[in-house]
C-alpha cells in the first residue's frame, strides 16, 4: 500500500487516518482466504470504517455490503480507512487475537501507527517512508486541492474535479 504513503496534510488532519489492508499470497495463504477476509470485514464493520472495499470491484460508496461480500469469495483483498487510532487498535487487537494468517497492511502516520502496533503486541517489520514530492512542485496543484487528491493513492481523482466541486460547495449548489 505504498501508494497511501504520499496523502498530503498536516499531522492534525492526517493522525486519524488510518489505511488497512487485509491481503493474501496465491499459493501461501490462500485457502479458505475468502472466509477469512470474510470474517476480517465483520471485524472492520464493528468500528465504523470512514470507507472499506474489495480492491477490484469498488467500495461502500460503489457498492451495497452484500455485493463486495460475494466480491471476496473471487478476490478476498479487503482494504479500509478508519477515523481513529482507536478503531485502528480494536482492528487490529481482534485480527491478531482471530489469528487469520493474512497479511495485514496498516498505512498512516508513523508514530500515532507504531504506538497502537507496540500497545498490542504487534512488531511491524517493514516500514515505508515517503520522502515527499520532488522536482517541478510549482506545477503541482495548490496545497488543499492535493490533500484531496492524493487521499486516492493512485491519483485517479482529477485536481480540476477537486476544484469545481470546492467551487460549487462554496457557492452552495451542493453541499460537502
């Protein structure tokens, strides 16, 4: 998930945003991985996610429950957002205690994220670091478009898209 390493923002505005990914590896982890990513959403679904999905069929926003559940059974990948290190720590604690043999993917802010791993007894082995953006920023849309558009880790979100609706949400044609 390294692409969530380059959201933009303050660390007030990024310390609860945690990115969860539930993953497996054909051929190593993969039996009964569908039920396991099964029961790694029942988890998730206790805490709220601010969004949750199955990676190639789209997420809560996209899609009803029932439709990415049948979505696990052909691609048991399951990513989530949650608003709090506390979500992020009940997470976490229950997927360890269920003990489903899949790789767990936790992106955020370092400290905030090692804290709750350290908590519970997690010892996160590889950690990413983004050193930020180089080269030609003064190309780069301003700072508020980019904290929206880098929330998406794939840039799919079009910065002229972020800007009309900012536009119209302070015109009051829509609401946020």
């Amino acid at each position: 998930m390294t692409h969530s390493l380059h959201r933009q923002g303050t660390v007030t505005n990024l310390a609860n945003d945690c990115c969860v990914m539930c993953i497996l590896e054909r051929g190593i982890n993969s039996k009964d991985a569908n039920v396991k990513a099964q029961r790694f959403l029942d988890i998730v679904l206790k805490y709220g996610p601010s969004n949750y999905g199955v990676t190639t069929h789209g997420n809560m926003y996209t899609h009803d429950l029932e439709t990415l559940r049948k979505a696990l059974d052909t691609v048991p990948v399951l990513f989530c957002v949650l608003a709090s290190q506390e979500a992020l720590e009940g997470v976490l604690r229950e997927t360890k205690e269920q003990d489903f043999g899949l790789c767990i993917v936790v992106a955020g802010l370092y400290e905030p994220v090692a804290e709750t791993c350290k908590k519970i007894g997690l010892d996160p082995h590889p950690v990413n670091h983004s050193l930020g953006v180089w080269g030609r920023t003064e190309k780069l849309p301003p700072k508020e478009i980019l904290e929206i558009r880098t929330m998406c880790g794939h840039a799919q979100i079009s910065s002229w898209l972020v800007g009309s609706l900012a536009e119209q949400v302070r015109k009051g044609s829509i609401s946020a």
